[in-house]
C-alpha cells in the first residue's frame, strides 16, 4: 500500500516540487495550503492531488486539517513542514506583527502539524517527518531577523523530535535550502538578489526540484538510520 504524504505549503513553489516528486515516486499525497484559491486550482487540476485550505498557524485547524486527510486518503505516515512566508525587515524597521507571523508561520506550524500526526505515527511504528528549514536560518540573514529565528527554531525542533521519535520507527530530519527561484526569492529586490547570487558559489538560484530531490531521499522507508540531520541544498553558500 502507498504511503499517505501530507505537505503544508503544497501547492506553489519548493513545496509543489515536493509533492509532484512525491507522487512520481507513487506515494498517495496531500497538499495543504493557506489562502491563494486560484493557484491551488491550478495545482489540483494540474497534478491530480488533492489541496485542503487551512493555516498552519492555528493548532485546531491543524488538527482537523490532518483528520480530513486521513479520512480521505488514510493516516498521514509522511509529513513536510514546508509552509513559510517572510516579512523582511531591519530590526529598526520591523513590526511586532512582521515578527509574529513569521514565527507562527513558520516555527508555531511545526508544533502545531508534528503534534496532529506524532500519535498516529507512535501508534503506526512508523513516521518520516521532514522541516524545511533554510540557510538563513544557519547562518542569520540581514533583514530576517524573524524568518532566520524561526528557521533556526526549526534546526532545533528536528533534533530534539528526533530522539522522541528514534525508537518508535519515526525520522525527523531537516532540509535547509538556499536561495531557489520561487516567487519568494523572486520578491527580494533585484540588486540585493544579484549580490547573493554572485556568493552562491555554484552561480545560480537552485530549482525547487533540486530541494524535492533531498526530501524524497529523507522519506524513502529505506532512510530509517538517518534522523535528527539537517541535509543542506544551498548551491555551496553555506558549507554547514
Ligand atoms: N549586509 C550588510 N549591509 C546590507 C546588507 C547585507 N546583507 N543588505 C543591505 N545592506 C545595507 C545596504 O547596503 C544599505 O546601506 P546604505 O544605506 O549604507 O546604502 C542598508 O543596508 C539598507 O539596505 P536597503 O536599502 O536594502 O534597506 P531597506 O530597508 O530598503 O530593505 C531589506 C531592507 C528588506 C532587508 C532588504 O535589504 C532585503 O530585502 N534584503 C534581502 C533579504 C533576504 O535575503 N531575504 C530572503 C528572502 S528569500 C528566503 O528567505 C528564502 C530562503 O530561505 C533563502
């Protein structure tokens, strides 16, 4: 039988990379998404996968979010915490609510996805939990004061997840990526962006296919020894 993926952020950017590969590698898949209708109709009708709209942010719609897909689709054995925004900012400049959307977002999301799924998976004997971290979250980012906080949080939460879940079968790893051409990068003003291209020793943006690569690699049944690891895909930025 398919295992059931669940993907928050799923339908735009790195995290439909990850579900497209999902499903190619014939898993049964879920995407979750926030807000945007019309780009997860899109998605939907381009890749047969089905999209449920709740935030991550909020701990009861997470909890029926995942009994939604479960009733669908079966038990979610497979989650990616990949839904993330950014408010950057200087410190001087940045407002409460740019900092607590972002660590809702994007910290607050994992708590509240890992805590719906981390019963079924210890009753299961089986999880792969993947965060999508990043390398701002590594090694700091001028003007992301918030999303580098909240990235680095999730370093954190993945090693400490996964010795809880080490002897009951569920791997929980992280994968940092670099700067890859979404609509995210893409909203950075041009003339920074070039100058972090031209740090990026591999000399280009990565592609979201590249990051969807390294998540299929963490949830193969086959990577049950690799847990509590950070695999990061930076085109060689950040050499951790
Ligand atoms: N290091 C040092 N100084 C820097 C700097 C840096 N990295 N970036 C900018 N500065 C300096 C500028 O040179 C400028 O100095 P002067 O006034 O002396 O010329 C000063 O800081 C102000 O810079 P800006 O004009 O850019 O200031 P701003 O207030 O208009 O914008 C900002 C600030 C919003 C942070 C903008 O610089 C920015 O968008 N930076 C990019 C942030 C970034 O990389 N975001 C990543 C988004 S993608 C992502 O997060 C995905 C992922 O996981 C990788």
């Amino acid at each position: 039988m398919a295992r059931v993926a669940l993907v928050t952020g799923g339908t735009r950017g790195i995290g439909e990379a990850i579900c497209v590969a999902l499903k190619d590698a014939g898993y049964k898949v879920a995407a979750n998404y926030g807000g945007n209708e019309e780009a997860a109709a899109k998605f939907t009708k381009a890749t047969g996968i089905p999209a449920y709209r709740w935030d991550v942010g909020d701990f009861g719609a997470c909890q029926e979010g995942v009994q939604s897909v479960a009733e669908d689709l079966g038990p979610v054995e497979i989650l990616i915490n990949n839904a993330g925004i950014t408010r950057d900012g200087t410190m001087h400049k940045m407002t409460f609510e740019q900092w607590d959307a972002v660590i809702r977002t994007n910290l607050t999301s994992c708590f509240n996805m890992c805590r719906s799924v981390i019963d079924g998976m210890r009753q299961a004997g089986f999880g792969r939990i993947v965060n999508i971290g990043s390398v701002n979250g590594q090694a700091g980012q001028y003007g992301q004061v918030n999303y580098a906080s909240a990235k680095s949080g999730i370093h954190g939460f993945t090693k400490a997840l996964a010795q809880e879940g080490a002897a009951k079968g569920i791997t929980v790893n992280a994968v940092a990526p670099g700067y890859i051409g979404t609509d995210m990068v893409r909203a950075v003003p041009e003339k920074v962006l070039e100058k972090i291209i031209a740090r990026i020793p591999v000399g280009r943006l990565g592609e979201a296919s590249e990051i969807a690569r390294g998540v299929l690699f963490l949830v193969a049944d086959e990577a049950g020894f690799v847990t509590g690891s950070t695999m990061s895909i930076n085109g060689g930025q950040h050499m951790y």
